[in-house]
C-alpha cells in the first residue's frame, strides 16, 4: 500500500512533533554529554552544529524564539504547499513538500536518540574510558554523510514506489548533505588542531 499524505491537518500535527521532539531532544542530548561525557568527548565549538540554533543551545533555552519562528514557517510552508498542489492541480507538489520537512527531521531524530543513548552509557563506570576530541569539521562531515545515505535510501524508495513523500525528503536530505559537506570543507581549511582551545 502506497504511503500518501495528503490530508493538511496531518501533515500540520507530525510537523509539531518531529520539529518539537529535535529541539527538546538537542536539550536534552546536551545536558547528557555536560553531566556523563564532556570529559570523555570534546566538540570544537558549539554542541549544536546547526548555526542558527547555537545560541539558544548553548543557553539551553527552553523557549527559543529561534525555535518558534521556524515551527510557524513549517506549518506555513505546509498550508503554502497544500494550496499550491489545489491551485495548480498538480497532487504531488504536497506530498513533497511534505516529506521534505518530515523525513529530514526523522534522521535527525535518530542522531538524537544514538547520542542520548550514547551519553546514558557514558555516565556508568568503565562503560567508556579515554577521551577523544572532534575537530569541528568532522562532525559537520559525520552529518553530512548521514544525510547523504539517508538521502539515497529515501530516493532509492522514491523511485520504487513512485512516491511523491519519499521523493521530497531524499531532496531535503541530499541538499543537507552539500550544505553540511561545505561547512566541513571550509572549516577543515581553518580548524585548529584537535585538542586546541576554543576561542
């Protein structure tokens, strides 16, 4: 059975949860890692790699107004898309548009559930010993080809099923696959030795 999203009112609610859950869970990941692994494992730079929420993660701010824009834009974009596909007669743009701001959310979600369970286990005794530092870029490289796999599984599924939803988060996880890939070439060029104190 075809996967289809087509009802707007649907499409609003997952949106509210995947957009919510990636910010409460970023929160929450990085209280893990300051309380079970910030001596374990060091990250250049902010814990959030994702420039426009850094500050507000760093301040670990429970209300962002960051956050509340960009939730209002997702349902906009929804309500946009769904006009669009109704003016247009065209009944693929929604379902795209639709999966490319659910599926890449959904990748996310599961960075956050692999670092949360990462960072619990950290906090029992000899679960993880030694300490390693990541340079900036590499986490921006690490994201980057999360997204890039993800993007061909969904585009691989996309063309199998002739789907509309898969084909929109193959796009949005293939364009954050370039846009994270230039982030870590252009700081692999300036980073500071691993291990190096941040400004």
């Amino acid at each position: 059975m075809a996967i289809s999203f087509d009802s707007l009112p649907v499409a609003i609610v997952l949106w509210l949860i995947v957009y919510v859950a990636d910010y409460y869970l970023t929160l929450y990941g990085r209280q893990l890692w300051l309380q079970n692994a910030k001596d374990l494992m060091t990250f250049q730079g902010s814990y959030e790699l994702n420039p426009y929420y850094q500050r507000d993660v760093d301040a670990n701010k429970r209300v962002s107004r960051r956050f509340i824009l960009m939730l209002v834009f997702g349902i906009m974009w929804m309500i946009l898309m769904w006009g669009a596909t109704h003016y247009m007669n065209i009944s693929q743009v929604f379902p795209a548009a639709v999966g490319f701001l659910i599926l890449m959310e959904v990748v996310v979600l599961s960075t956050h559930v692999q670092n949360i369970r990462l960072f619990k286990l950290a906090g029992i005794t000899g679960a993880v010993e030694g300490h390693i530092s990541y340079a900036r870029w590499v986490s921006m490289d690490g994201s980057a080809w999360k997204f890039g796999y993800w993007g061909v599984v969904f585009l691989v599924v996309a063309l199998m099923m002739s789907n509309w939803f898969f084909a929109g988060g193959a796009l949005s996880c293939l364009y954050e696959f370039v846009r994270f890939r230039s982030f870590a070439r252009r700081l692999q060029v300036q980073t500071k030795p691993v291990g190096s104190p941040s400004p």
